[in-house]
C-alpha cells in the first residue's frame, strides 16, 4: 500500500531526480509535489509504489533497448524487383557456367554440356518433342480447369506450345518419320504437375515458370542448333510465337508478380524450393534429344 508523509518544499523532484530501489524493492518517488484545492499550499507528499524497475543509467537502458529491437527482415536476391526476379536468380543459380554466366552448377551430364557438343538425331528429336507435347498439354488443361482461381489469370498467355508442337509432329509425319509414344520422363511430368497443382499452387507456379520462361530463352537456342545439325536449320513451329514475345512474357511476369503478392515468405520460399525439381524434370527429357 502506497504511504503519505508530509515533507518539505525544498525536498523538490526537480532537485532529486535520480530513481532509487530500496531494499524491499519498491520503488520511492522522492518528493512529487502533489497540490490539490483539497490539500492545504505548501504541503507536499512522499510515495512508495510497488514498482518494480532496473537502477541503470538512461543511456545504458537506451542501448537495451536499441539492441532488443526487430532486427530488418532479410531481403532475397531480385525481391526489389518483384517475385519472378526472384525464381530467375534461383534458376539461374543452377545453370552451368557454359550454359550461362550466372550458373554455378559443376557439369555432370550430357545435356548439360554446351549445346554444340551435342550429337543429336531425328529420333531423339521426336521423343523430346512428344514428350514435351504431353508436358505443354498438361499445363494447358490445369490453367483451363484452375483448380485454384488464380490459375486463369494464365489462359491464353500467348506462349501455350501444344498446337504449335501438334504441327511439328504432323510436319515429321509427311515427311515419312513415324511419330514414337510418349515416353517415361514426360509421362511422369506431366503426372506429377497435375497432382502437384490440385494440392499446392505455389510449387506448381514454380513450374509453369521455369517450363515456359525456359523454353523462349535457352529452348530457342537449342532448337535453333538442333535444326543446324539435323532439320536443315528449319525453324519448327515450336520456337515461333504470335505477337511481341518480349511482351508476352512481359504480361506474363506482371501476372506473376501481382499474383505472387499475397503469398506469405514461406510460401514464396516454398515456390523457389522447388526450382530443382523443375530442372530436374525437364532435364529428363531434354536428354531425350540425345539419347
């Protein structure tokens, strides 16, 4: 309970300012000068309160505080620049040094070599074409159903491959090359995207990204030094697109981003940790061109 004791006038606050702790741990507030109508002038009161507080000096309580405050949140590599920066720095990040200049990846495959190293064969061709068919066919049909309403914003980008991919094939069929069945790694992709988009959108963005981005930058460079080698360098229906590309992608990205906006950091972490699932996916089938 807090006590009153009259007091002097000339025991003012302003001239004992400093806090002190008494032994019993509550805290005396040295002569508040306390006036009231109901107080007689000149009479002033002493408090004890029940108050806990830490005798340090204001500046060393000022650098406690200081240091317990929220630390800046750490800020990811292309996050300035909006969230599909962010999925090409990862993806990048596991490229090989010939495969780009911002690769780090050490080279382990044949696919990942340089592409005029490569020794491709119409047959292989065929294979990798189907499957990616079966690949651009999957993506198409999740957008179109959007099992998740975001997904639609992604109809009709302008960069859907199947009907372009189903007259290539009938381009290598007249010209008498039989037309294989898909194959294991396609199947198993275009499986898994499905399954992958009815349960978790983020990770399935992270695909439709890297499938579609990947394929209008280092795809077209392939496809142009495959043709080289073994089409005659006839340019297939597959590298042309309708329109500004670099504005199709560009409608795209903004897509992305705006879309992206509403995702938590854990669910955007969650998107770029699937990047090396899509590398690895795709680069079963890449390697179908040269098996």
């Amino acid at each position: 309970m807090a006590s009153l004791n009259p007091i002097s006038q000339s025991q003012s606050l302003l001239n004992k300012p400093h806090l002190q702790v008494s032994s019993s741990s509550w805290f005396s507030l040295s002569s508040v000068h306390f006036q009231s109508a109901f107080v007689p002038k000149g009479v002033s009161f002493q408090f004890q309160v029940p108050l806990r507080i830490v005798n340090m000096p204001l500046k060393a309580a000022s650098i406690v505080s200081a240091t317990t405050a929220e630390k800046p949140r750490k800020r990811y590599p292309g996050e300035a620049k909006g969230f599909v920066e962010e999925m090409r720095f990862v993806a990048m990040k596991l490229h090989t040094r010939e495969q780009a200049k911002e690769g780090e990846k050490v080279v382990e495959k044949p696919e990942e070599r340089a592409v005029p190293k490569w020794e491709p064969s119409v047959e292989g061709y065929l294979r990798f074409l189907v499957d990616s068919k079966l690949v651009y066919d999957a993506l198409e049909s999740i957008v179109e159903k959007a099992a998740y309403p975001f997904y639609a914003e992604f109809k009709n980008t302008g960069l859907e491959r199947s009907e372009s991919l189903a007259k290539d094939l009938e381009w290598f069929k007249e010209q008498g090359y039989a037309i294989p069945e898909p194959s294991s790694p396609g199947i198993s992709y275009a499986q898994y995207l499905k399954e992958l988009s009815e349960k978790d959108p983020q990770a399935f963005i992270c695909h439709f990204y890297n499938i579609y981005f990947a394929h209008t930058a280092g795809g077209r460079m392939i496809g142009k030094k495959v043709a080289e080698k073994i089409l005659n360098s006839k340019e297939l229906e597959f590298y042309k697109w309708d329109g500004d590309l670099s504005q199709l992608l560009q409608n795209v990205r903004d897509k992305l981003n705006k879309v992206a906006e509403s995702w938590t950091r854990e669910e955007k972490n969650h998107c770029l940790e699937e990047t090396e699932k899509s590398f690895k996916y795709s680069g079963e089938i890449l390697r179908l061109i040269i098996s």
